[in-house]
C-alpha cells in the first residue's frame, strides 16, 4: 500500500479531539543506499516522535561496535543489540510501515498489545478508544511517545490524566 492511502486509513481512525492537531509523515531519502527514509508525528507541525532507518542503522552498529569493544564475537555482538533495539523506540522505516499496516486490522485492545510505541500510541488517540477507558490508563511505565500522546488526548478530552512520576 502507498504511504497516501496508509496515512489516510490511519488518519481516519484518529479521534475528532485530536485529529487537527495530529499528523503522520513519511519521507525516502531518494539518493541513500535503498532509499531508507524516516517517519515521525508531529503535534501542531512540532515534532514528538521521529524514527527512520538511518538513525536506527547507525545505533545498530554503535551497539555493536561497543559490544565488540567489550570482547563479544560479530554474533554475540549483535545478538546482545537487539533487545536493546527493540527496546529503544527506533524502528527501519519498513518494519514501521509494515506495522502501521497491520495495525489497520486490529482492536483496540490488540493494538494496546503491541511491541512498537508507535502503534499503542495511536491506539490511544484512535477514535474507538473511550474516554472512561482514557481516564483509566496509567501510562507510567509506557514509552514516552505513549505516555505523551495519552496527555495530549486527555487534555483534548477534557479528562483528567494521571500524573507521571
């Protein structure tokens, strides 16, 4: 699918409360190596989430070069990087799109279920999720995208959020 149509379907599923105020962009770095790209989510054209191929390319391999440094193997090196990818937030530019993909055949409760902060975090300002449910969530140990896109749609809502601490 055509990043138009994927950001139009995963437009149309924002919550009227927020959906002025939220915007989903991609680009391709035309002449890079395959044409790796980047997409972020911007708030009032600020942006607050970022995460492309080259940034996590080039963390991939500062991890692995300190793993290496440390006296890990090649394999061991990057064995011992992927957990902290995954834990990181970055994500290649492919694997986004193939989630925010799926992510279009999901419930809510999937969606909240889901190992990329990028697709929980839309599932909270998607317009299926209530506002009793919103006032409900205690977004504390969730990745900061999650945590401040709750705010952002308790504020819209007129619900009162829990406090991070």
């Amino acid at each position: 699918m055509r990043w138009s149509q994927l950001k139009k379907q995963l437009h149309d599923r924002i919550a009227k409360s927020v959906v002025a105020s939220i915007d989903l962009n991609q680009t391709r770095y035309r002449y890079s190596h395959d044409e790796e790209g980047e997409f972020w989510i911007s708030f009032h054209g600020s942006r607050i989430f970022s995460t492309g191929s080259l940034s996590y390319l080039s963390s991939l391999a500062a991890l692995t070069a300190k793993n290496r440094a440390d006296g890990s193997t090649p394999a061991q090196a990057y064995e011992l990087a992927w957990p902290v990818m995954d834990a990181s937030g970055l994500f290649l530019l492919e694997q986004m799109n193939k989630d925010l993909f799926c992510s279009l055949s999901l419930t809510v409760e999937e969606m909240l279920d889901h190992n990329n902060p990028v697709v929980r975090g839309l599932a909270i300002i998607d317009a299926r999720y209530g506002k009793r449910r919103l006032a409900m969530l205690n977004p504390i140990t969730e990745h900061p995208l999650v945590q401040r896109l709750h705010n952002l749609r308790c504020e819209a809502e007129g619900v009162e959020a829990h406090t991070l601490s």
